[in-house]
C-alpha cells in the first residue's frame, strides 16, 4: 500500500490551523464576556486565519508532488497561489472589521466585564505571537512561500489584537466608548496594507520573479569556485517556484574538450550548488571557447 507521510512544512501548516482554532475560540469567549466590538473584530479576523492555514496545508500537499507528464517541472508553484488567497483573505477581513468599526462608530456600547475580556485575548494573542515568530522562523528557513505567508497573517493578526487591547483598555479607563470601534478601524487599515503586500509579493513568485540579489552572487561565487578546467559562465538566470530555485546557465569551455571532460565539471558544479542551495536545480548548456563573452563571469 503507498503510503503518502506529511513533510515538514504539511505538518507546520496543519498545526497553525489547530492553533488558529484555539485562539479563535479564545477570541469569541473574550467578546461574549464584554461585548465589544473590537473584541468581536478581532475575533473574527482569526476565523481568517484558520481558513488561509487550511489553504495553506492544501497547497503544500500539492506542491510535494512529484514531476508528472503534464507538470514536468513540478508543482511548487501552489504555495504561490495559498500565498495569494491568503493574502486576499487579510484583506477581506480587513474590510469586514471596517465595516463593524463603521456601524460601532455610529451606535457606540458600554463594555461589559472588561478586564476578563482583556486577560482572555491577552492569552490568545501572547499564543499567536509565539506561533507567528515560530512559522515564520521555519517558513523562511525552508524556502516555504505558504509558511512564509501563513506567519505574516497571524502576525497580522497578532497586530489587530494588540490594536484591540488597547482600545479596550483605553475605553475602559476612559469610559469614551466609541473609542472602541475607532480604534478597530485603525487596526484594519493596516492590516489591509499588509494583506496587499502579500499579494503583491506572491503574485511576483507567480511572473517568475529572479531569486534575490544575495543568492545570486552566491551562486556566481559557486560557479567561480568549483568550475576549474572551463573558461566563462554567462547568461545566469533564476526563478523562483516555492521551496525550489531553478537556476540556468550558459559554461564556456576549451573547444579540444571532450564530451566526458565537460560533463565532469558540469556534475562538479551542480553538486556544489545542489548542495549548498537546497531546493536547487540546475541546468548547464556548455559551449565552445569560441562563444566566451566578454560580459561573462571568468571561471578560474
């Protein structure tokens, strides 16, 4: 029987969906406590969350497939496409806690048992901190684009609840309770920001964005160090697809060379790039001394 076992970033995905129910659940008792409509905003920014990490889980389930016949450079490009939904999911929540701060603003309410409330979403939200620095640790040391973007939702989150706090307890000091929703409003406009950076950012993975500037220069500094016996790399070119880096290069070698010899330093160089860049793959055209170009980088 085949048996199909969760990676890493499935399971890191399948536990922020957990972990977004439990806060989420922590959210609404904190509002059925008080009644405030930044609490009820808050709490249901967090339904949000626990929608996108489903996404998320989906997408990298179908990003660990293998190539096939009709995908023959995978499926990695499915963290691309979680990475926007999410990004769209901030951005309707966003505008859901807008139109609550809107109606709140117009028929402000006292709060009721406000200390409570406070101390049961200060525990959902210290819960969700944790998580989002823990994911996001992960997300970017796994090149997961859907982890990645998962993180930043639940900060996003983490920053609506440290918006809500506040107004809370300044309502509660204060007594203004149309500070309540205001104060929720201004938290929404920021998050509607972030859910559009990410989709921005996601939407450039899915144009075939070029790996980031440091990478490159590594990857130069690879060919440079392990492609003794060739003469020039030139025409380096990358892309991103979720946890992989496709990375294509033109190497220049003595026109005696043989067939045998050119492969060998060709397996030197995607070894010594494979390793060092998990994730990568690479494709090396070789080409006689005669196609060396004067813009290419010199292999010593």
């Amino acid at each position: 029987m085949d048996r199909d076992p969760m990676d890493r970033t499935q399971k890191a995905a399948l536990a922020s969906a957990l972990i977004g129910a439990v806060v989420t659940a922590l959210k609404f008792a904190a509002y059925a406590l008080t009644g405030s409509l930044a609490l009820y905003s808050d709490a249901l920014e967090s339904i949000i969350n626990v929608v996108a990490a489903g996404f998320a889980f989906a997408a990298l389930r179908v990003a660990a497939r293998p190539a096939d016949a009709e995908h023959p450079f995978g499926h990695h490009k499915a963290e691309f496409f979680s990475a926007v939904i999410e990004g769209a999911l901030i951005i309707v929540a966003a505008l859901l806690i807008l139109r609550e701060a809107i109606h709140g603003i117009l028929e402000p309410k006292p709060l009721d048992a406000p200390l409570i409330g406070l101390a049961v979403n200060a525990l959902a939200t210290a819960i969700n901190l944790a998580w989002a620095t823990a994911l996001l640790g992960r997300g970017k040391a796994w090149s997961s684009p859907a982890l990645v973007a998962d993180a930043r939702h639940v900060m996003a989150d983490v920053v609506t609840s440290g918006g809500v706090l506040l107004g809370v307890t300044v309502v509660m000091m204060t007594g203004v309770a149309v500070l309540d929703p205001i104060i929720a409003g201004l938290v929404a406009l920021n998050i509607l920001w972030s859910g559009w950076g990410m989709v921005r950012e996601s939407v450039s993975g899915l144009m075939d964005e070029a790996a980031p500037a440091e990478m490159v220069a590594k990857i130069r500094r690879l060919i440079s160090d392990h492609g003794e016996g060739a003469l020039e790399a030139h025409d380096v070119r990358t892309r991103h697809a979720g946890q992989a880096t496709f990375i294509d290069f033109h190497l220049v070698v003595p026109g005696e060379m043989t067939v045998m010899e050119s492969h060998a330093i060709c397996d030197r160089l995607e070894t010594a790039i494979e390793t060092a860049l998990p994730g990568a793959v690479v494709v090396i055209h070789v080409e006689p001394g005669e196609h060396a170009k004067a813009r290419g980088l010199p292999v010593i």
